[in-house]
C-alpha cells in the first residue's frame, strides 16, 4: 500500500509540474511582456508547492515500508527514482527554491530584450544574483551528496556524470578536433556551393516546417509548433510543446531547428504510457535526451538521402532554384565554418562552444572566477577554440544563451555527450539493420522502431551506461562519433 501510496504521490507531483511547464511555454510564446513579474510570482509559488510535496513528512515512512512490499525489479528501480527526487528536494531550503525561481525568471525575461540590445551592464547584476544563488544551490547539494559543487549540478542533468569523466573525454576530443576542423575546411574551401536565395516568408517556412514534422513522425494530437526567442521542447509527453525562430533570409536555421526539436518530442512522445506520470517514467538524462534531437538532426536531416527527400518539399514550398538541388543542399547542410553563435554551428565546431561553456560554467560554480569576468574570459576561450573574438560582442558572445539566465548550470555538457550517443546509436543500428540511406528510403519507419526499442521504452528503467551498452554494445566512448566526422566530412 505504501508504494500505491507513493505513486499517487508523484502523479500529483507530476501534474504540478505540468501546470508548470505550460505556464513557462506560454512565457516564452505568447505572454505580453507586462504579465512577466505576476508570472514570475506565480511560477515562483508553484516551485514552492512542488518542492513541499517532495518534502512531506510521510514519505520517509512510505519508502522505508515500500521496499519491503514487493522485490520485483521495475518497482525497485521505480522507487530508486523516486527517492532521487525526494532527496534532491530535502536538500534545499523552501526560500531558496522560492528565490532561485523568481531570480530565473526576472533574469530571462530580460534577457530576451537586454540580449538584442548587447546590454551587458544591464544583464549583469540581475546574472550575479543568480550565479549567488546557484552556487548556495551547489553547495548545499555538494555538502550532502559528498560532491565538488559543480559535479552537484551536473548529477541533476545527468546522473552519474563527473567532471573528472568530462575532462578525459573532452581531452580526448581537443587531441584530433583542431586538426579535423582544419583538415575539413581544406577540403571544402574549393567546393562550390550555392546559397538558396530568399526571402523565404515565414508563414511558408511554418507549413514546411510542419510537413517535415509529420514525415518524422511527429504525433501533432498530443503537442504544437510555435515561435521563441530561443528554439526548445517543453510541456509533457501527453502535451510536447515545440518551439523555434525563424529569418526570412535564411530557410535552414528555423528548420533544422524544428528537425532538431522534433527529436526530443519523439521521444518524449516514445515514453511508456504506464510510467509517464511516474519519475522512472521519464527521460533518461539530458544527455540521453540531447541524443535523440541530435539523431534527427544530424545523423538523419544532414544525411544525403534525407536531403534528396527533403529538397522536392523546399521546391513546392518556395519554387525551384539551382540551390536546392540535393547535391548542393548537401554541401551546404554540411559546411563546416567556425562561427559564434552556438545554436547556428555545425556539427564539427560545435563540440568546441559546448568545452568552451562548459570550463566557464565549472569556473563559476566552483568560485575560481566570477560574473564580472565572464565577458573577457569567454573571448579568451572563444579565441583559443575557434580563432574567433567576441570582444564588446556580448549579444554573440556570452549573452547568446538562455541556459544560464535561470541557473540551469551542468546542462551544456549535454549537448556534446548526446552527439557522442546519436553516434553510437547510428552505428548500431546500421551494423543490425543496414546502411542509413536505406533505412532513410524505408519511410523511416524502421529507424522509429529501432530507437522506440532500444532508447524511448526504457524511460527510467536503466541507467545510462547500462542503457547505451544494451543499445549499443558499450558505454560513453567517442570512436563512433570521430569516424562519423571523419566519414562524412573527409569521407
């Protein structure tokens, strides 16, 4: 009884969070800019009722009893991902989640109008409470789990995960990337390539955007499309909401935003409907999840044959061009040009921005540099990564991302863990059922079966070492994502 208990428990937890997760959509979307401080208020209280939920005094007692009712394994791992909630929770004070959730708030909604203007004065102060704020999050949360503060962060994202592992692995990527980099901008710099020419109006921008979310299997009966100032996935498995932005001037950046995010929504959408409302029946990790968007948009939509597929929906969208012929759509999905802007990089540079935040961000939390330093210290990495300077270029620089706006510190490693899985994954799934050009000319459909078998069903159940060694007949390691590079890009 105490584990029926418990489940009522976090389902009421869970619809909690939804309220949430709506509310923070509708705050990116739709919410005139004047409701931003009663909004905030709002999101403030219900993080306050989601963290004394997780702090009623019966559960120790619902968990102490639970363990005894039942040795099956789905239950045992269903409770551990419960008592991993319940004790992130018991870790921190009611005011300072309070706190943590109205400082996010304010500081991202500024940003969304200080970020334009290149307004790093203004950012600042509103930055530097969060940061203060983070790191008594930190600590509190290093004290008790017996962690550095910053591995206290990153276990929220991606359970397991250690810096020490994270410096080995992007050592391991800074001994060969330069020189690939380098070695690929060779190879490309006397190829011609044609950029489709614009505008490209953005009501027609949204139909493509949507015809290609229903070529990917995208379920529109359980989530939406809509338009940010930064492209996410939010809401629910039951309710996924998506969002992007778009420029007239330029086709590929709203859909390969799109492409990207419908990753996620599949696999939000793939999780197993008996434990959706339950911890163990959500994602993985970030990591994990960062694997699935890079999947569709990497390994799949920059892939030759889903561009000869995708180039017949751009001439009926917008009408034929020399540009859009697959060749050169090819060329051009996968141009490799060392930029600033994370969100915009190609796939061979942007493991580079991800190091680059993520020494920063380790720095911070950690105390060993402060708000006031990041601007230089962002273009003395920029500089050192890429050869780029982000000097005076705060809005291209270190304003450029929404992550950090509302403490979200730990995540950006992420990004370059999920490009390592989606590797993995693809090789896997090409030695067990053939090349990717044929399983891209299959419809797709045995790609969704391969991944809603190996990564979406199992939610929670395994953790993420187990889960890519089941999946992919090893753990975390980046030999399957340097060949890919190296294949698709010197190949």
């Amino acid at each position: 009884m105490s584990y029926h208990a418990l489940s009522q428990h976090f389902e009421q937890l869970h619809h909690l969070q939804h309220l949430g997760a709506i509310c923070g959509w509708d705050q990116a979307t739709m919410m005139p800019s004047g409701g931003n401080e009663a909004r905030a208020e709002a999101l403030g209280t219900l993080a306050v009722l989601c963290h004394q939920q997780l702090q009623d005094p019966r559960l120790a007692d619902w968990f102490a009893d639970a363990e005894q009712e039942s040795s099956a394994r789905e239950h045992k791992v269903s409770l551990a991902e419960m008592r991993r909630q319940w004790r992130d929770a018991t870790l921190l004070p009611a005011d300072l989640v309070r706190a943590m959730s109205l400082a996010g708030s304010r500081c991202e909604h500024a940003w969304r109008s200080l970020r334009p203007a290149n307004d790093w004065a203004g950012y600042l102060p509103l930055f530097e409470e969060v940061l203060n704020l983070s790191r008594q999050v930190a600590s509190a949360r290093a004290e008790a789990l017996g962690l550095s503060r910053y591995d206290s962060l990153l276990e929220q994202y991606e359970p397991g995960m250690r810096s020490a592992r994270l410096d080995t692995l992007f050592g391991g990527l800074k001994s060969w990337l330069p020189e690939l980099i380098t070695q690929v901008q060779n190879k490309q710099r006397n190829e011609p390539m044609l950029q489709p020419q614009g505008p490209f109006a953005i009501e027609q921008q949204r139909a493509l955007g949507l015809e290609v979310m229903t070529l990917l299997g995208f379920d529109f009966n359980h989530g939406r499309l809509d338009v940010s100032a930064h492209p996410f996935c939010g809401g629910v498995s039951e309710d996924v909401r998506l969002t992007t932005r778009y420029n007239e001037q330029d086709v590929a950046q709203a859909l390969m935003g799109i492409i990207h995010e419908t990753g996620h929504a599949r696999y939000e959408q793939g999780l197993p409907a008996q434990w959706r409302r339950l911890p163990v029946g959500q994602a993985r990790s970030m990591g994990v999840h960062e694997s699935q968007s890079l999947f569709f948009e990497m390994q799949l939509a920059r892939h030759p044959a889903f561009i000869a597929r995708l180039t017949p929906l751009l001439e009926r969208h917008f009408g034929a061009q020399p540009a859009f012929a697959p060749d050169n759509m090819a060329r051009l999905y996968t141009r490799v040009s060392p930029g600033l802007i994370r969100v915009d990089a190609d796939e061979v540079t942007y493991p580079a921005h991800i190091m680059l935040r993520y020494e920063i961000e380790r720095d911070l939390i950690e105390g060993r540099m402060e708000a006031s330093d990041l601007p230089e210290r962002w273009d003395q990495l920029m500089q050192a990564y890429l050869g780029l300077s982000t000097k005076g270029n705060y809005k291209d620089g270190c304003l450029q991302d929404i992550h950090w706006t509302d403490g979200s510190f730990g995540y950006f490693p992420s990004y370059t863990l999920g490009a390592i899985y989606a590797s993995q994954q693809a090789a896997a799934m090409q030695q067990q059922q053939g090349s990717l050009e044929q399983l891209i000319g299959n419809n797709l459909s045995s790609v969704f079966e391969w991944l809603q078998q190996h990564i979406w069903q199992h939610a929670s159940l395994l953790e993420t070492d187990t889960l890519i060694q089941q999946a992919c007949g090893q753990s975390l390691d980046a030999t399957a994502f340097k060949h890919h590079l190296q294949q698709r890009y010197l190949g």
